[in-house]
DNA sequence: TTCATGCTTCGATGGCGGCCGAAGCATCGA
DNA sequence: TCGATGCTTCGGCCGCCATCGAAGCATGAA
C-alpha cells in the first residue's frame, strides 16, 4: 500500500517528544538554528541534528544556511495544518479527561491571537476573515477564496502590502486559502495574503509577537486600528 | 507545556504502521472487528487488541460491543481530518520524488469519489458542494455552513433523510461543516447532513462501495441523477 | 453443561531508535 | 595561520515497545 506506509513514517516523526516539540517551536513560520531548537527539546545539538537531518530528508523542514548558521524551517503550509490537525485530536475532550487541563489566561491569549506558519490565526483572525467577506472583499473563501477588487483597494489603505503579494504567485485565486483554525475550527486568511497582513500589523504595531510563545499581543493602536477598519471589538480599546 | 507531549502521543500512535494501516482501513467511516483490522495489519489477534486498546484511551478509537464482536471505528470526524492531513503531508512532492509513484486508475477513482469517515469526499464531492452553495441551499460554509430552507426542501426532494439528520443534533449550523479534501483541498459537505446525503447515494444505487479501496464507484444511474440534479459531468452518463 | 469462537491479559524476547561523549568538518574572526 | 563557534558524524549504551505463544475470560451454540 501506498499511502499506508508513507503515512506511518511521517506521523512517527512527529510521534516523538523531542521532534514535535521542534516542530511545534517553528509553527509560527520563523526559521530556527539548530541550537536553539536543540534548547527548545531540552536535547544535545548533536541529537537535534540527527531529528532534523530526518525531518528535513522526510519533506517536513526546509533548511537555509547563512554563513556557518543554518535556519530551518516548516517545509511548507501543508506541513503545518497537518500539525494543527493533530493538535485538535490531542485537545479533544477525550484527552482533556485524563489529563487535569487549567486553562490559564496564557492559554487564552493564544487562543485569541497568535500565528500559524506565517499568518494570523485565532478568534481575532477569524473575525478579520469573517469581516472581509461580508464586506465583499473575499468572495468564496470556503473554495479557497478569492480577493476582489475592492478588497485589494481595502487592504492596500491600510497599508498591506497587497502587490508584492500578489507579483509572488500566478493567480488571485490562490491567496486567501482557508486554514483550519486550531481553537475555532474556522477558516482565517492565509497564503501569501496572509502573510503580508500579519507583516504589516507588526510594522504598523498593532501587534507583537511574545516571547516563548505562540501568542501575538495586541498594542492598544492595535485594538483601536482593528475596531476602526474591521470592527472587532477586541476588548482593550 | 500542554499541547507538545499531547502532539508526540497521538502522533506515535499513528506512528506506527500495523496502526495506521488499521486507522486507513476505518476512514471509510465504517466498524470494523478486531480480527479484521489484524488481518488487514497483517498482525496476530493479540497484539491488534494491544493496538486498538491504546487507540482507543487515546481518544482515537471508539468501541461498540455487539454479541461476542467488538466493533472499532474512528472516534469523531477530527481524527478523519488529522489523517487526511497527515495523508496530504505524505503524498507531498518531497516525498514523491524519493519512491516511485505511479498512479494509476485506481488512483484516479479514489480523487473522483471516495467515502471520508462517514460522508462523500473526492472532487464529485467537491463539485457538490459548490452547486450547492451557488444555489443558495447552503450558507457560509466556509464558516460552518448553513443549511437553508431552500437546501432542506431540495435536500428532500432528492430522498435525502434530512429530518432524522436535523434532529440528530440541536442546531442547524452545525451540520454542513467543511472537512479539507486530501486531494482537492476545498471544503465538501460532511457531518449529519452529509452522512445522510452519501447514505441516500447508496439507497438509490446511484454509488456503491469498491471492496478493498476507499474508492466509490458511480453508477449508471449515479451519473445521470449527479447531471440532473446538481448539473455536474462525472463522464459517464 | 460442554465446547467453540472472539477477544483480552500475561510474560518473554528481540530489535529499533533516542541519547550522549568524542571526534571530524565547515565557517568566521584575528 | 590559529583558535572559536556551529554543526555533523560515529560508536556504544540503554530503554521502550512491537510481536507472538500461552493462558484467561467472556459470549453464544449444541
């Protein structure tokens, strides 16, 4: 069997503590050295290299050498909804019984904002995709989602950097593609559109990323920004 | 931290590959005994009851007891969507390239139409739901889905059970959830509703299973009701 | 009650793989 | 050229776990 095999290989890689840990670390689409990973896993460098010589051969990594440094990173967006996929099956209630789950206000942060490969994931990027397609910017996002002229207007106001964006692939089809959202099970704005709104929500502040976390704080520029062109009520306005 | 012990635990469970071979084999959706799922692993009785046993604490695996049967099948349409996910990780190009792929036919017949957990998956799939939401019988099914009044009526003249499916549950939201596509990667009907729809495909004989294979077949009948009903050219009517 | 079937539990075995220490390469700075 | 840093490769150790034989429980049939 095809399928049978290869699905088995993939998912031992990430069925070992260390590994996913790793992998985990580098869901927020930044590139990491392996030194800093091997800290991550709480593990040797020279363990970490062997995980991430396997990960990288096996399609999961990607890895970019600058001078005596290499950063790896996820090798792809499917890489990283395959993780989140297996993060919803390990929160499921079935696994919160057994173990005691306090949900602490950490936990809640990230749930309402935080980044997923190299976009906006969360209850607030849930609310910005739910806005945009009222509004008639994204039409279609179920079907992998399209961006319309207005919304290019729209996101170029508010200073994203939409034609970039848009030079670096063939078609606009092929930007806003749904991403099942790890705590809402709901689509948010991914792809390269994606992307260059989370970057210009850090340059403008309105964001921050935290450290040691997959949480993104938002500034209070940034929850008056968010309520004055989304009219999201992000509670610290 | 919570979530990366919980990640490398589920993801070692899938790990393995008598237990992912066992995993694919109840995609279809449907129950299987232990001794089946063993020969299908191709392992003793006793070391798949070891497997089934660890899957199912793990929240993987649900067991229903009949008689002397005991009788395994995916816990909930989450694991479904994990595996497909892990699926489309394995089936990516980096992972091509190293084994040889041929896909032939069959392949071909399993992108077209096959059963996902316990709903139609596959680009007829696909196709349906677009029909579906062109026409206005289904809302916002990037967000969850809505079934209209419209869809309910339609949904019913073509012998959809759609009542015991609405009564199944408490909200009408919920029934039309979107479920990646392994293949085609856009959002096709699942849930109550979509488990009755691909249960009324077999009552009319319009598909039937394909032994061995997830693969659905269409029939002739199939064919010209997907034309009539929802305008969609499978290529064999 | 007795036997057969389906499944589980127990115990022992064997192998795969994660881990670290030490050594071997690269790259950068002086 | 020499040392320092970042990373990889090699070798050996240890533990976990998949596997199967045999025995123990259920359920159902004779």
């Amino acid at each position: 069997m095809l399928t049978t095999t290869g699905i088995a290989e993939i998912a031992a890689l990430v069925g070992d503590p260390a590994r996913s840990a790793m992998l985990v670390a580098l869901m927020d689409g930044r590139a990491l050295t392996a030194t800093e990973l091997a800290n991550v896993a709480g593990i040797m460098p020279q363990t970490a290299s062997s995980h991430l010589g396997r990960m990288t051969v096996a399609g999961l990594l990607a890895v970019e050498r600058q001078g005596r440094h290499r950063y790896h990173r996820l090798a792809s967006s499917t890489v990283a909804t395959m993780i989140e996929g297996i993060m919803a099956v390990a929160a499921e209630p079935a696994n919160r019984t057994k173990r005691k789950v306090r949900t602490g206000p950490r936990d809640a942060a990230v749930r309402r904002a935080r980044s997923c490969y190299d976009h906006l994931a969360g209850s607030i990027a849930v609310a910005v995709a739910d806005r945009m397609g009222e509004r008639g910017y994204i039409t279609d996002l179920a079907a992998g989602g399209e961006l319309s002229a207005e919304g290019v207007v729209f996101l170029r106001s508010i200073g994203v950097d939409v034609d970039t964006a848009l030079n670096r692939t063939t078609a606009r089809k092929l930007f806003c593609r749904p991403c099942l959202d790890w705590s809402e099970r709901r689509p948010h704005i991914a792809g390269t559109i994606g992307a260059a709104l989370l970057n210009a929500c850090f340059e403008h502040d309105w964001m921050r990323r935290t450290d040691g976390s997959r949480a993104i704080s938002i500034t209070r520029t940034g929850a008056l920004a968010l309520n004055s062109n989304f009219g999201i009520k992000s509670g610290e306005e």
